[in-house]
C-alpha cells in the first residue's frame, strides 16, 4: 500500500515538473517576436462575430477594421468622408447611386474585389434568415422588406416563411467594377453611411463557409488573419501582401482580449500592452495622473438622455418638459458622480460632428427661475403625484438619476421616486412597448457620421427608436428636405433646423456626450485616433 | 465493490436530472421576468421584427412559454392538438434540451451562435491546468504545514500556521485576488520586469497580472495559488488537528513500543490514518474550487469555464449555463465517487460491498 501511495505522488510530480518544462521552452521562442518592435499589442474584448455582415459591436469592428476595408473611409480628424475602395460615389437624385471601384484590389485568397463583392455581401447581411447582425444597415436599400419575413402569427413555435426575395432589388451590377443602389427614399448622406464595417464586401469563399469564415476571416484589408481566432484569449493579425493601399504601420497586431476591463488595465500596468482604447471608470483619474500625456482625451459621441414619454398626460405639455430640463446642473453631476468623464450636451448631435452646434438647447443650462415660472405657465404638476425616473438595473444608472431627481425636488418641489429594477431586456421591452410612467434613461451611439443619424431615429414620426412617439410634420418635413439635398454639406442647414425644432420641443433631455479617454504605452511613437471610427491601430506607429 | 459503484452511479441520475429541472427552471423564469436576451443584445437600436424574431428563433429563445411568467416549460399544447397519452400536451423545453443533451449530445448555442460544446472545449484545459495547480499547491502546500504544526504543537511554528491560516482564510477570495494582481503581479511584477538578471519565464511569465497565451503554464501559477489559498489553510488546520489526534493513539504508542523508526511512525502509521478527512475535504473541494475558479478566472484573465459561466449568466445565455454546469455537477459526483473509493485504499478497516 505505502509503495503505491507514494508512486501516486511521484508521478503527479513528475507529471506536473514535465509541464511548467513544456511551458517553459515554448515560452522562449515567443519573446523573440515582442521585442523587434513591430508587433502592436492592443486590449481588445472578444468580439462577436469577425464576418462585416455579423460584427457590430465594439470588439468585433476594431479587428473588422484591420481585415477589411470598404468603399469609403472618414478622415481621422475631421470625420469627412474619403474615397478607400471606391473610386466614385455619385447620384444626381439621392435616390439611385452610382458606385465605381478602384481595380487591382483582391481578397486574402485571390479572389477579386469587385461589384460582385459588395452586392454578394449586403445580400447575406439583408436576407433575414441569415440573422446577420448588420441587416439592420440595409434597411435603406430598396427592396428590404422582401428579404425580410415574420413570423405570421408572431408567437413562435413555427419557423417564420421564406422572404420573397433572395436579393435586394435596389442592387445592381453595371459591370465588373460599377454597381448602383436603388434606395427606398433619397438620402444624401449615403456616402457617409457605407464606411461602416456593414457595407464592406465579403469573398465568395466566405459566404459558402460563413462559419470557417468567422474563425478565420478572408479580409481584403491592410491585415490578415495569422492563425485562427483564438476564441477569448488573442487574435492575431499580420501586414497581408495582397492589399494595395496605404500599408499599415506595425508588421503585426496582437488582440489580447479581455472578459474584464479592470484585467485589461492591470496588464497595461504591467507594460503587456501597448494600445487601451477604454480606461475603467472607476480608475479614470489615476490613469489620468498616471499616463498623463499618453492618455488621450476627446469628446466622443455616446449621447445619453432621458426620455420623456409623451404618452403620458404629464408630459405632453413642452413647458414641464423645458421646466424639468432647467432644473438640472449637468456639470454638478458629471464631476461628483463621474470624474468629469462627460461633457454636458447643449445639443442633439455629438460634438464631434460636422453640423453640431452648442446652443441649440436653450433649456439645458440651469436657471430655476424660469424652471419655475415655465412650470406655473403649464399649470403645474399635478399635486400628490410622484415623478417616476426609470432605468435598467444593475448598470450604475441609479446614483446620477438620483442626482437629476434630487435637483429637480430642489428645483420645483416635485417629489420624485426611481424605478431602478428592470432588467436590460425587460426595460428594452417595456420602451418598444410604450410602457413608461416618467422620465426613462436611454443611450444612443451613431451609425455613420452623418448629423442625421442623431436626428431621424430619435424623434421621426414612427421611427424604430422613437421611444418618446414625439410626431412633428415640420421635424420630418425638415428631415426630408436634408435627405434629399445635393450634398452632405448641402444638407445641414435642413438638419439643423430640424434639431432646433427639437431643442424647443424636447421629447428627450439631453443630458450629456461621453469623452473618449485611451492610454498608450512608450513603446508608442505615434497614436492615431479616428473621429469616427476609433484608435487606428493601422495608423498606430511604434518606436 | 463493483456493486457499490453501479448503486452509486444509478444514484447520479435522479441528482443530474433534478440539477437539470432546476437549472432550466431558474434560467426559463429570468427570461420570463426579466425578458427575451435577444432583445438586450440590440441595445437602444430597436430591430426590425422580422430580425428580432428571426434571431429569437435561431437562438432557441422562441418557445412562447418562455413569455408565460412562472410557467416551467415542461408540456406544451401539442400542434396538431394530438400529444402524449391521449393528452392534447406533448413534451415541452425541458425534454427537448434533455433530448437534445443525452441523446445528440448538442447543448445549444450561446448568443453569438457558437455551440456550447465548442465553447467549453476551448475552456477546459485552462480550468483544468488552474485546478491542477490549486490542488497540488493546497495538498502539498497544506499538508506539510499542517503535519509540521501538528507534530510540534504549540511551538512557534505551530502558532504561525494558525496565524496565517485564519488570516487566509478570514480573506475572501476575491479580495484577495484583486490584491494579489495588483501587489504581485503589477507592481512587484513591474520591479522584476525592470531587472534584467531576472529571466522572463519569471518575470513576465509567473509574476504576471493574468493569464498569458506567450506563458500558458507560468502565467496560471499565482492565480492557481490564490484559488488554492483558501482550501490550502482548511487542509492546514485539518492536517494539523488530525495528525494531534491521531499522535496520541494506542497503535502509535504500539508502532513506537516496537522499536519502528520514527520516520516509519509518523510517515506510514500516523500520517496515513490522519489524511483520511483531509482526501474527503479535498475531493469535495474540487467542486468548491470549481466555484472559486468563477471568481479567480475573471480576476486574472483566465479563459476557462469559470468565466465563460460568469458571463453567460450575466447576459442571460441559458444554454451555456444548463449546459456548463450540467457538466460542472457531473465532474463533482465523479469526483465525490472517487473520494468514497480512495478511502478503502487509506483504512483498511474500510470495505465496500
């Protein structure tokens, strides 16, 4: 018995001596790499899907972004619209557009770039049954709602019937290197909406293998894939040889990813990063004291309101609105509850946006007196009853709703009360289905930059997001009139008229736009940070 | 023998099934309380119908019982109003999942369409490096205080092992944790790191502030002691107790009055009748490291199943977490069998049949 006891423990040694050796000799080769001083090493989450149709949350679209490019790009600083893989983009009515493509631009395994590559890959993203993430961006191209099917008795358990169609009827090729795009109603800002990760093309090979092709992308950008997607742990991408345009800076980028932000800056602490496109809030002003001048700083594009449900008989007069919005101090409570991590919003339309204004809320600065008197004019808000504040539960909502409620009892005497317990989902539900009894907390983050993308989703009559059913025939009248003017610049003038309409009518409160803060390490000569489209690690330079 | 591990392997199907109801029956109520997943994963951007619904669908989230609240999910109205038994009921969710687990083997998908079972293939061999670590580190570790405390009671080394103990273990793990990569791994780390006699293995590799693909031994060590730490004072003070129990036993004085070496009293006669609690507390935490690996996991980075868990419970991926931890009560009921048998090897006195 003792003999085989203690063989037992011998070999669970031995065992375990063998395999902290392995680790150690595979360790070796690796350092090698690291220090030549070309690979970036960035902190990335994992990503939801790597495909263009599929990616559409933060992670996925910054490794997108290094696989594959589209037909147009934003310029870093300025957010204007450049030509990548397009040669043109015209439309004389801002309904039919017209695409030409550069030649000689080919994916990873050969296959050409091509009109056929864009068309091929909006089609599968459209098509409903692919429940592709970024269908939700054609929904512009004429012929949509054929490709799209439900559920005819809407509860399940049967599948819902085949769309109509296969294909989008607004797509068509001319020739190998000219498409057009039919959309359901003019919009001019088209040209700025196909820079998103949704609109780039997609190989053939990928499409007949969507799931290998997710593993394993086959990109057409300045990148391609070195190995598979090591799914939560790296993705790795090296400077591929079959792309044509402006090369990428470091020969390599390592994808480090993370499950938990606070792990991703203790590896950055660590110096096993180089690029952290996000700071955890709660070590916001250490970083900043810390990094110093390797934190870069700069108002972002998150926008965050509270909706008012005019639904409700209490909110439907606009002067208790303007009188709630007056008696918040936005920047009281950024600084006390968030570090002064946000800029307090005066607008509707992210500061970083062409067309953004400061003054279009003239209801946003506090001033109780008018508060009060707005207030008295409307006749009041109805005695015995509480204000109901809502937000999603467990995302750090209740401590500055609470402040916005405090404010507003200090303000106007109205007695307020936080209902702090839903769920995201259950929230999201109760928003789709008009379900709120007061002022509800929602975000929203642009598609494109486009002012727009601000405007129409928010507050057009009907409009998906529309969460507050404000209606204004002059609103959608005005957006109308920018959707099918000549140009983007063209088409300001009618968007801002449209966003003063709102900035007096309020069907939200705005409340404040989010600042961007990313820290990079020494080993980083140059970062580049795209107004639009984030850190542009192609751009990133190394020492 | 062999009779006894058939009755106990026929015990683990009525607690496997009944683990399973309750799992369902806990992940069906969140989303009959708390809404469909699917609709969380689009945020503020309301989709269309026909892609929600499409989504809900692929994602087996479309069983209208999931939108009855309080409803278990066990019959459903049978389509063509014939079911089961002359019933117009036919069976519901809970025997399609248990259909599809035991008999295809196929635990679902998570939100992001990927299979579960691939999922918890790429989780497990770092779970299982980070358990390995931690129960060889709170054995040997543990053990050997313990026997050194218990031999020499109330000598200062016994006094220090009693100090540090109720110290680690009035710690809890995540407190702990968090201190540890940031003391250890970042700023202890980073004085290595600035050494360059230091080799990298150590510096970068085992004093780390997580997991590291470049290092995927070393970089698990520290946090496989921390998740070890807490059982490694239990083993401690359990080895430590046992071992002054079992000191002053008849058989000892015999084993001594015969003349047997002292090596041969303490390490054969005395050590081996006093690891008799310890194996059963260690066997049985293999399932409680399992619970502590969900919170180590998430502090160091490490991609194994107890982080894959933590977030498939926060976003409400019911499959992941029927499917996980149907497996993670499997590994514990084999582990606890396991327990049972070794003890017939350590006493004896111990037999099955």
């Amino acid at each position: 018995m003792r003999g085989k006891f203690l063989k037992v423990a011998v070999a669970a040694t031995a065992t375990a001596m063998l395999a902290t050796a392995c680790g150690g000799s595979s360790d070796n080769d690796n350092d090698d790499a690291g220090s030549t001083g070309g690979t970036l090493r960035v902190y990335n989450a994992e990503p939801a899907f790597l495909t263009p149709s599929g990616g559409d949350d933060e992670p996925s679209l910054y490794v997108i972004r290094s696989l594959f490019r589209g037909l147009v790009k934003y310029n870093a600083q300025t957010s204007a619209v450049e030509m990548d893989l397009a040669e043109s983009v015209e439309s004389d009515d801002q309904k039919l557009w017209t695409i030409k493509i550069k030649s000689g631009y080919t994916f990873d395994n050969g296959e050409p770039v091509n009109a056929d590559a864009f068309i091929r890959s909006w089609n599968f993203a459209a098509y409903s049954p692919n429940t592709q993430n970024n269908g939700y961006f054609m929904k512009r191209i004429a012929g949509i709602k054929d490709v799209q099917s439900t559920d005819p008795d809407g509860d399940g358990p049967q599948k819902a019937p085949e769309p109509k169609a296969k294909e989008l009827s607004g797509l068509k090729k001319v020739d190998d290197l000219t498409f057009t795009v039919e959309l359901e109603a003019p919009f001019s800002g088209f040209p700025t909406t196909i820079g998103y990760p949704g609109f780039f093309p997609m190989a053939e090979a990928c499409i007949a293998d969507i799931a290998a092709c997710n593993e394993k992308p086959i990109g057409n950008g300045p990148y391609k894939m070195d190995g598979s997607w090591q799914h939560n742990v790296a993705i790795n991408v090296v400077r591929s040889d079959t792309w044509k345009g402006e090369p990428g800076k470091p020969d390599r980028i390592e994808y480090k990813i993370f499950a938990d932000v606070d792990a991703g800056y203790a590896a950055f602490q660590a110096g096993e990063l180089d690029v952290m496109y996000t700071v955890p809030p709660a070590r916001y002003k250490e970083a900043k004291a810390t990094y110093g001048d390797r934190m870069y700083e700069q108002p972002g594009d998150s926008f965050t309101y509270v909706g008012m449900p005019l639904y409700q008989d209490n909110f439907k007069d606009k002067r208790i609105r303007q009188a709630l919005s007056l008696s918040i101090d936005r920047q009281s409570i950024i600084d006390a509850v968030f570090d002064g991590r946000f800029t307090p919003a005066t607008g509707f339309v992210a500061p970083t946006f062409e067309g953004a204004r400061t003054d279009v809320c003239k209801y946003c600065t506090k001033d109780v007196e008018k508060a009060k008197q707005l207030l008295a004019e409307a006749g009041g808000w109805p005695a015995g009853e509480k204000l109901v504040l809502w937000a999603n539960a467990g995302a750090g909502h209740e401590g500055w709703l609470q402040a916005v409620g405090d404010q507003i009892k200090d303000a106007l005497g109205i007695d307020y009360e936080l209902k702090v317990n839903l769920q995201f989902a259950e929230y999201l539900e109760t928003a789709d289905q008009k379900k709120f009894t007061g002022g509800f907390r929602l975000g929203w983050g642009p598609d494109y930059p486009f002012m727009e993308t601000f405007l129409y989703p928010l507050y057009g009559t009907g409009s998906g997001s529309n969460n507050s059913t404000y209606s204004n025939p002059a609103f959608d009248a005005a957006m109308k009139e920018g959707d099918s003017a000549d140009s983007i610049q063209a088409a300001i003038p009618s968007y801002q008229k449209a966003e003063d309409l709102i900035g007096e009518d309020l069907p939200v409160i705005p409340m404040w736009f989010n600042k961007v803060g990313a820290i990079y390490s020494e080993n980083v000569d140059q970062f580049v940070w795209n107004a639009v489209s984030d850190a542009d690690y192609a751009a990133t330079s190394l020492k | 023998m062999g009779r006894y591990v058939i009755r106990r392997l026929l015990q683990f199907i009525p607690t496997v099934l009944g683990t399973m109801f309750l799992l369902h029956y806990i992940t069906s109520l969140a989303i009959q309380f708390s809404g469909n997943p699917v609709r969380a994963m689009f945020g503020d951007r309301t989709p269309s119908p026909a892609q929600l619904q499409a989504l809900t669908e692929r994602l087996g989230y479309g069983d209208p019982c999931l939108s009855r609240k309080g409803d278990p999910c066990l019959w459903r109205v049978a389509a063509d109003g014939n079911g089961w038994l002359g019933t117009s009921l036919e069976p519901g969710l809970f025997f399609d999942r248990l259909g599809n687990i035991f008999f295809r083997f196929d635990f679902g998908i998570n939100l992001r369409q990927r299979e579960v079972t691939d999922l918890v293939a790429d989780a497990i061999p770092f779970t299982l490096k980070l358990l390995v670590i931690a129960i060889i580190f709170e054995a040997v570790v543990g053990i050997a205080a313990g026997v050194l405390a218990g031999l020499r009671g109330g000598s200062f080394l016994d006094y220090m092992v009693k100090i540090s103990t109720v110290f680690i273990i009035s710690v809890p793990i995540f407190v702990l944790g968090v201190v540890v990569r940031e003391f250890v791994g970042v700023k202890f780390g980073n004085v290595l790191r600035g050494q360059d006699w230091v080799p990298d293995l150590i510096s970068a590799g085992i004093f780390t502030p997580g997991f590291k693909a470049d290092y995927p031994f070393a970089s698990l060590i520290i946090p496989g002691m921390v998740l070890g730490a807490v059982s490694l004072a239990t083993t401690a003070r359990l080895t430590r107790t046992s071992i002054m129990e079992n000191i002053r036993a008849d058989y000892v004085r015999t084993a001594k009055a015969k003349g047997l070496t002292n090596k041969r009293v303490i390490g054969v006669h005395t050590l081996r009748n006093s690891l008799i609690p310890v194996i059963t507390f260690l066997g049985v935490d293999i399932g409680a490291a399992m619970a502590g690996a969900v919170v180590t996991e998430t502090i160091f980075n490490v991609p194994g199943i107890g982080r894959l868990v933590t977030f498939s419970a926060r976003s409400g991926e019911s499959s992941v977490v029927v499917g996980v931890v149907t497996m993670l009560v499997l590994v514990v009921l084999i582990a606890n069998l396991l327990v049972d048998l070794l003890y017939a090897v350590l006493d004896p006195r111990i037999r099955y049949e």
